[in-house]
C-alpha cells in the first residue's frame, strides 16, 4: 500500500479510481486493504473539502426542501411560522424570517440555525 498525499487533480483522480476499485472488494475493515481505504477517503474527503467547499443552502430553499421530504404543508407550518399568509411571504421571499421563526424551524424541523440565519434574497 503505497499512500500519498493529495496534492494535485491527477493525484485526485487516481486516488479515485484506488477507493473505487477497493470498494468494489468490499474488504473487512481490519484487512490491509480496510484500512487502505479508510487512509485514502480521508485523503480524498479533506482535498474536496478544500478544493470543492460546498457552501450553505439557502434559508428558504431549506425549509421548501425539508416540506417536501417530510410531507409538511403550509398549514403544519402555521405554529411555526404564523399564519398561512405569512408562510406563503415567507416562501415567496416577500417576509424574511424572524429570530422566533428560525428558532421555531430549528426546534421542530430540525433546520440547522446556521441556515437559517444566512442572508438571502427578499422580494
């Protein structure tokens, strides 16, 4: 097992196509070949996280994707947001959330509050 550091997109991709071939042995975590590939995903996790940083979502886009996972409608969202016309707002972007609000969203839908707090656009 020869390891090396991440330093380059060549580098990268054959990091790559090294994790994808031992993933295909699906090999027992304590083997040579385990702990090569536990080595290499953190290699590959810490050059994306440095070379491909994926930044917050947007506050609303969170809320609308966390309804349509969970089945939440405007109504579910009325003791959370107020009501349903200033949930529409909020969703049209026309109201920005409140301090209450971004804590209530966290507190019942689980919305990290570092989302929610971010700037976005308003209407």
């Amino acid at each position: 097992m020869e390891v090396k550091a991440i330093r380059n997109e060549e580098t990268y991709r054959a990091t790559l196509a090294r994790v994808s071939d031992l993933i295909d042995l699906d090999p027992v975590a304590e083997s040579p070949e385990g702990e090569e590939l536990e080595i290499l995903g953190t290699l590959v996790e810490a050059y994306e996280a440095k070379h491909f940083p994926i930044g917050l979502p947007d506050p609303i886009e969170a809320i609308k994707f966390q309804m349509e996972q969970s089945g939440i409608t405007v109504k579910d969202l009325e003791p959370i947001i107020g009501k349903s016309n200033r949930v529409y707002e909020v969703l049209a972007r026309k109201r920005p959330l409140t301090l209450g609000m971004i804590r209530r969203l966290n507190a019942n839908l689980g919305i990290p509050a570092t989302v929610l707090i971010a700037d976005y656009a308003h209407a």
